[in-house]
C-alpha cells in the first residue's frame, strides 16, 4: 500500500471528524444526523477503510467500503492543498475493491466537491433522493468496477 494510502485507525478517525470540511460536517451532521466524533471511529467496525495523507504529512480524509458495496469518504480540507495527489489516491482507494459486483451511496447534493470527484471516478448518478432528519437532496449513484482478467 502507498505511504499516502494506509489502513485507518481510530486515532486517525478521530483526527478526520475534528477537521471535516465544511460540506462533508454539513453532510454527516446535517444529512445523516450523526456525530463525527462519535460515528467516524464506528465506522471501522465493518469493512474496508483507508485514509488518506498528504505529502505535507497531514491527513486528508478517510473512506471505505462495507460488504454490501456501500461506498463512502469524508475529507478534510488538505484536499485543497493537493488536489491531484488527492484524486489519485481516490482512484487508488477504488481499484482496492474491485472485487465488489457494485459500488453504491448517496451524496448531499451540496456537496459539490464530492460529487466533481464522484464523476471523475466513474460513477453514474441515479436519482435524487430526500434523506435524513431533515429531508435534504441526496443524490444516488454507482459504479459496477472493471474487474481486470489475468492473462
């Protein structure tokens, strides 16, 4: 694995829901009614999760994978200082489970940031959605991986 791109822990989890980006705290918060600081360390309870580090050392965001293909990442704002180390560790993150059949979730719609990298990534949005406490868009999508054949 990358030295960019390492298993999570909670330590790491923690430092991730301290220093959310303003549209991934409005996301978790606001659209699934959960507590980062509680939620994120539960997060890797199940799954694959990875977070990600920036060459400045400091962490950029975490992600991860249930069985069910459901995909997910919250980042911080280091995201902005590397934006195309960024984007390939995401890809990078992605090819790690290209063994699930489907990839899938939802996305705050305004989250644009999100759903730029979403795109970029491959993923195809389905539909809006009203989610969470408060009803707000959410925007359905997914991605069936291209599963390499060994020659």
């Amino acid at each position: 694995m990358s030295k960019l791109l390492h298993p999570a822990t909670t330590e790491l989890a923690l430092e991730v829901a301290k220093n959310l980006r303003p549209d991934d705290y409005r996301e978790i918060v606001e659209g699934h009614g959960l507590t980062p600081e509680i939620h994120l360390p539960l997060f890797l309870n199940e799954g694959i999760n990875h977070v990600f580090t920036m060459p400045n050392g400091k962490t950029a965001g975490m992600g991860g994978v249930s069985s069910d293909g459901r995909i997910w990442m919250l980042c911080t704002p280091e995201i902005d200082k590397y934006p195309v180390t960024f984007t390939r560790l995401a890809k990078r993150h992605l090819l790690s489970f290209n063994d699930r059949p489907l990839l899938w979730n939802i996305c705050d719609k305004r989250n644009t940031t999100h759903l730029k990298l979403l795109k970029f990534l491959g993923f195809k949005f389905l539909r809006e959605v009203l989610h969470g406490p408060k009803l707000l868009p959410f925007i359905e999508f997914c991605k069936i991986p291209c599963v390499q054949k060994e020659d």
